[in-house]
C-alpha cells in the first residue's frame, strides 16, 4: 500500500504561536494551524505575520499542515524583517 501525495496550498500567515507554530490563513478563505518543516527549523529562517508560505496538508486532517517554503519577497517593504527596515546596506 503506497502512501498517499500531500496537498500543496498556499496562504498567509496570520498569527504566531509557540513551539514554531502558526496559524495560516489559506488562500481558499480556510485557517489551518502548521508548523515548521526540519529544513526551515535547521537553516534559521524567520517567518513573520504577513509572510506568504507554502504548505503541505495532509489527505486524512485538512486542518493542521506542514510549512515547506516561504515565498520570497512576501513581506511589505518596512515591515519589521524586511531588508527596508533597520538596516542600511553599504
């Protein structure tokens, strides 16, 4: 029996929790609850609210995912982790 192939969506996040969770509001109008990939937890990346992600859901619990990507260049300029805020490049 072969397993079966995660849903890919894409939404925003709309809140943090702890423990590296989030709360995503799907681009279908639906709010999940995710948390973070290995990969995202290994290599630091910061997500913040307003971040554009991409997730994976599974087939069996459409209400809990897994974030595997975060879009580049989602946030707005001036928002607090973008390259327009704080610093200034040389």
């Amino acid at each position: 029996m072969s397993k079966e192939e995660p849903l890919v969506m894409e939404g925003v996040i709309t809140e943090h929790l702890p423990n590296t969770r989030f709360r995503v509001k799907l681009d279908t109008g639906h709010e999940i609850l995710a948390h973070l990939a290995g990969k995202l937890r290994r290599y630091h990346i910061r997500l913040l609210p307003g971040d554009r992600v991409k997730l994976e859901l599974s087939p069996y619990d459409l209400t809990q995912g897994r974030i595997v990507y975060r879009m580049t260049g989602s946030r707005p300029p001036g928002a607090p982790g973008s390259r327009a805020h704080g610093r200034r490049r040389r």
